[in-house]
C-alpha cells in the first residue's frame, strides 16, 4: 500500500511535539479528515457486500483536497494531494474503516477515489475530455451512498467500467453530492449506462445529470446537463 505525505507526517509532528521520523504517516491536520491508525481495530465488509478479499482489477488512489489552502479559483488544484494507494481489498478495508465518516469534516472538503494514476482534474489527459454524473444527497444516506458507490467501483461492477476515472465525495453546506468522472463524455450509450447502473446501485429514484467538463470550465455553474437519467 503506498503512501504518500510525508510532510505532513512532519506538521502533524511539530504540532505535537513529536519527532518527524518516529509520527505516523497518515496525513492528519486541521482541514484532513481524521485518520487513525492503519491496521487495527476496524471492522470488514458485512455479508452483504460482495466483493470478495484479494487483488483487484485495477489500483486506487484516494486524493484529498484541502478548502483551506482555496483563496480563488485560479488556485483550485494547489491545495489537492494524494493519500493512500490501494491494490487489495483488505487493503480498501483499512483505508475505509480508519477515516472517519463525511459528517465529521470541514465544509468545502473533497475527498477523490481515482484509478490510480489518473489526476481528479480536468487537465489530466484522461479526463480532459470527460464528463461526470453528480447525485446530491440527504446527510442520513450520504455515509452508504458513498461506501455503495466506492465498493461498486473497485469491484468493476459496471459494464463500462473502462470508462470511468473515479468518484469524487463534496461535503458542502447547501447540500452534499458524490460524483462519477468518465473519460469519454462524447461516448452517450456508455454516459447512460453507467449513469442508469448507478442508480440502481445505490437505489435512486430521483434523475441526475452529466455534464461535460468542457462546459462547467467555460460556463462554470450556468452549465447544463447534456444527458439525464
């Protein structure tokens, strides 16, 4: 399981008191998610998730992005960096089970799930011509929705899974909403299978939106959907 954030390991330290070398290289600071200990304690998947334990198809990378470090737009990016990279279930189970659920975070936090290698930015080659599915969510589905959404992604449960880089999960005031980025947002019958599987993975009945990332970087937030589900 890489790890990256070892400076962080360091503020972490000198905040603390402790010595850079000897404090535990989970990222932990004021804007961060809280992360405890790595390998201990947490509880595995129920009977109910499918996924059984082993290698995976592909290896994740969680990103985490920090709202303190926005002062404009022009900066989104800046404050974004790389946690962990996962290439096992068990080692899923670790990561999940040690950060503590969305409802405790800051507001304006963003936490990513991209295939790894794969930037969560517009600008990566793999997303450049891309698109993503948002779904906003209550606070009380928010925690599952996610896991659902997370479990489904790295047990390749989608026909075109291909085509998809990650999720992002926005943990915002005026509403909450976890995100699928795709490579091809020109490529509709594949947009609309995985915006329908998705749905019906996590049990959704309200319609949701796909909106090319050439659009929200011209029109910003006037952009609108092309496809609905």
């Amino acid at each position: 399981m890489a790890v990256e954030g070892s400076s962080v390991s360091a503020i972490m330290a000198e905040e603390e008191n402790l010595d850079p070398n000897t404090a535990n290289h989970c990222p932990i600071q004021k804007h961060l998610p809280a992360i405890k200990s790595i390998g201990g304690g947490g509880e595995g998947p129920s009977k109910e998730q499918k996924i059984t334990c082993g290698a995976l198809q592909s290896s994740w990378t969680f990103w985490f992005d920090n709202p303190s470090s926005k002062s404009n737009q022009a900066a989104w990016g800046s404050s974004l960096r790389t946690l962990y990279t996962f290439a096992t279930i068990e080692e899923f189970w670790s990561l999940y089970n040690n950060i503590h659920p969305p409802t405790k975070w800051v507001h304006g936090s963003d936490l990513y799930c991209f295939k790894h290698e794969i930037e969560p930015k517009w600008e990566d080659p793999v997303c450049a011509n891309g698109g993503k599915w948002t779904m906003m969510l209550p606070k009380a589905t928010l925690e599952s929705n996610w896991l659902n959404t997370l479990l489904s992604l790295v047990g390749e449960q989608f026909e075109h899974g291909d085509e998809i880089c990650g999720a992002v999960l926005n943990f915002r005031t005026r509403g909450d909403k976890i995100s699928l980025w795709t490579k091809n947002a020109a490529n509709e019958e594949a947009q609309l299978s995985i915006g329908k599987q998705w749905k019906e993975l996590l049990g959704c009945n309200e319609t949701i939106g796909f909106i090319f990332h050439e659009d929200a970087k011209t029109l910003d937030r006037n952009a609108k959907p092309r496809y609905t589900v």
